[in-house]
C-alpha cells in the first residue's frame, strides 16, 4: 500500500505540474515585449519544460483533441501522469537495488 500512495504522490506531483506550466508560460510570454526577434532565455526554459512535462503522451500527439474537448484533456495528462509516476519509482527502486549491491 506504501507503494501505490507514492506513486500516487509522485502522479499528483507531475498532474499539478504539468496543467500549471501552461498557464505560466503563457502569462510570462504575453508578458514580454513581442518586438523581440527571438524568446529569451527564460521563456525557452519553460517551454522545453513544458515539452519534457508532457512528453510522451501529449507531445506525441497521438489523439486528436476533439476526442477530449475541454475538461476531457486531463484524461490523457492524468495517463501521462502516471507513467512518469511508475516510471520514477521504479527507476529509484532500481537505483537502491544497484547500490546496495555495492556495499
């Protein structure tokens, strides 16, 4: 059971995450002076970590988004979710695996 509520925790995290940095991107972006030929620096860092936060199942664009209007977009976010979720763990659960072959 230990194990299901962190990966929950860890899906909750990446959720939170990854609905929020769209939001924010957008804000500081209509933020700027658009008479900039190029983004700065701090617009691409969000943007890269939008890319990273929904990767692979968004970024992917393996639906069309009429398949989930409004609300419905969460379905694949919470999806994406949690295989980052079970994809951490089990990579830290790994990781104690092979260091503690070490000692």
């Amino acid at each position: 059971m230990k194990k299901f509520a962190i990966i929950i925790l860890i899906a909750l995290v990446h959720f939170g995450c990854s609905v929020l940095i769209v939001p924010m991107t957008m804000s500081v972006a209509t933020a700027i002076d658009t008479t900039q030929p190029e983004p700065k620096v701090h617009i691409q860092i969000l943007v890269a970590a939008t890319r990273i936060l929904h990767f692979p199942i968004i970024s992917g664009s393996l639906y069309s988004r009429h398949w989930f209007p409004g609300d419905w977009i969460y379905v694949p976010i919470v999806l994406n979710s949690f295989i980052w979720a079970f994809g951490i763990y089990f990579l830290v659960v790994i990781y104690k695996k092979i260091i503690g072959k070490k000692n």
